[in-house]
C-alpha cells in the first residue's frame, strides 16, 4: 500500500488543479480551483480552446461574467473526472463586499445549474474576511454551499463555525512559508517539521476546537509544501493536495499513521470562544502572521483574476 492510499483510510483526499487532464490517475474524492490555477491552466495549448469558447459564445457579456462562465466551465470538466464536489472561487476583489459576493456566488451556483450539475457538488469558495464569512452565513441559509479559504487563524476558524459554513481551507504552507522567512538563518528545518510545523499546528488545533464542540464545518488542510505536512495531518476531514505532492505519496510505500481523531478531541480539555465583529477584527490584527497572509492571498487572487481578464479581453479583440 502506498501513502496516497493509506492516507485515504483516514482522510478525504482533494486534488488542488486547474489541470483537470491530471485528475484521473489520483482519483480524488473533491477538487479544488482557485484564479492561480486556473490562470495557469489557460496558459497550456490543450486547455486555450476553453477560453477562446467562452470567449466566442460571450459576446457582449461584461468581463466580470465571462470569467465566472470560465471558471465555470472549468468546474464542470472536473466534475465528469471526480465522484464529489468541485470548490469554485468568487473574484477575490469582492473580499470586503457581502452582498457583492452574494450575488456573484448566485451567479455562479446559477451557471451551474445552466449544465446540470447539481449544486450539492459545488462548493463557493470565499475569502474568511469579516464580509466574506457573513456572506457564507447569508448563502448557507439559502442553501448554498461554502468553502472559506485564505483562512490562517484560530479567530477565523471560530467565525466560520459559527457562521455554520460547510467547509474551511486553513493553509497550512503558506504559514510555515511565513514563520520561516521570518526566522531566516535561524530556522531548523528538521525541529520544525512534522507535528512542529506551525502550519500544521495552527490546523491541529482548529481541528480539536471543532470536534471538541461538534462544530459540523468540514476542516480541509490545504496549501502543503511538503509530504510531512500532510502526513502530520492524516485524520483531518479533508486534505486538498497538488498533484505533484499527490504523485510523491503515490510512489512512497513509508508508513502513515492517523495523526487527527475526532474522539481523542472530544477528551481535551477546552473552553468554549466565540467572536463578534469587533472581537474577530481585533483578533486578527494581534495575529500578525494571518494578517500578512490574507491581505498577501487577496492580493494575488485578484492580481490573478485580473491577469485572467485581460487574456479574455485579448482573445476578444483578436
């Protein structure tokens, strides 16, 4: 047995692409997208035909629409590949608007239902700012589903529950990416892998909070750098993976074991959090390291999404 599959005795595996022409050697339960990769996948031959047909059959559509018909069409070849769910991203330059991100992730649920799909197999992914979780909140209770992602507190983690949203993303990479910039020379590599990883840490303990309370969020630990990170996180609910780390588990035959049980949660002895608005913004701005990589994340997303417009607008005018 290797890795990949003994990690699925214990953990829902998700594939981390915008290639979805790779998805069918690893069979993942779920998959996720985000700007990033699909703005990498356009840049391929065999993926251009797709821009350019939602491109030709957009006519006349504003920019913002022809991109959420992408990205759209870009969900629905993933989900002929996989049995589950496909995570789809609202413009992350909607991050600080709740209604705005309410209505493009209708618009999108809306494209979908267009071609069939059934909406218990879309996931809207929205960034965990304040705006963005209370937008999840609106769109659950519509019954819409969400996966918040760019999530790398405690205090966001808490909002999210209580928000009742399907799914979260804690990253787990761009966390240790962080702390080990930050520590430069003095990083040890070796005392920080594993169950040190600050990444996996900061995912550990959003973990526990959840089962601990039968908080029903989903926890997906996402954003890994390395096999170690992932295999430290054996157990979690779900793990979405790139498929470069999914082929290195699926040449190891080394040993995983189950690092995150529900049950050994429940017996850990914790008090109960809970945020309002001021509370969660203040909380926030204490974590310095989440407040780097958010505004760092939506920053990029939108650098991206924007990058991935004016490839359309150019293929429109050509």
């Amino acid at each position: 047995m290797n890795q990949l599959q003994a990690l699925r005795q214990y953990t829902t595996v998700v594939a981390d692409t915008g290639d979805f022409r790779q998805l069918a050697q690893f069979q993942p339960q779920d998959a996720t997208t985000n700007p990033s990769l699909i703005l990498k996948a356009v840049q391929k031959a065999e993926y251009a035909p797709l821009l350019q047909q939602c491109v030709a059959g957009g006519a006349g559509r504003h920019i913002d629409e022809l991109m959420d018909r992408l990205i759209v069409r870009f969900g629905c070849e993933i989900l002929q590949l996989i049995p589950g769910r496909v995570s789809t991203e609202v413009d992350a330059r909607l991050s600080f608007d709740t209604a705005a991100t309410v209505a493009r992730a209708e618009r999108i649920v809306a494209l979908y239902q267009a071609e069939g799909v059934d909406i218990s197999r879309v996931l809207i992914k929205i960034a965990a700012t304040w705006e963005g979780i209370e937008a999840a909140r609106i769109l659950q209770g519509r019954g819409i589903r969400t996966n918040l992602t760019l999530l790398f507190s405690f205090a966001q983690a808490v909002a999210c529950g209580q928000a009742k949203v399907q799914l979260i993303s804690p990253f787990v990479g761009r966390i240790y990416d962080w702390y080990k910039s930050r520590a430069g020379s003095n990083w040890d590599e070796a005392a920080m892998a594993g169950a040190s990883d600050p990444g996996v840490q900061s995912v550990r303990a959003i973990y526990h909070h959840y089962k601990h309370f039968g908080i029903a969020t989903e926890v997906m630990g996402a954003s890994f750098r390395n096999v170690g990170q992932i295999i430290a996180l054996a157990g979690c609910d779900l793990l979405t993976i790139s498929p470069e780390l999914l082929a290195q588990l699926a040449a190891s035959d080394a040993p995983v074991q189950r690092a995150l049980d529900p049950q050994a949660a429940q017996s850990l002895q914790m008090e109960p959090v809970h945020y309002d608005e001021p509370g969660f913004r203040y909380a926030l701005n204490q974590d310095a390291m989440a407040t780097e990589k958010l505004a760092e994340g939506i920053r990029a997303f939108a650098a991206d999404a924007a990058k991935l417009e004016q490839l359309m607008q150019a293929q429109a005018a050509a």
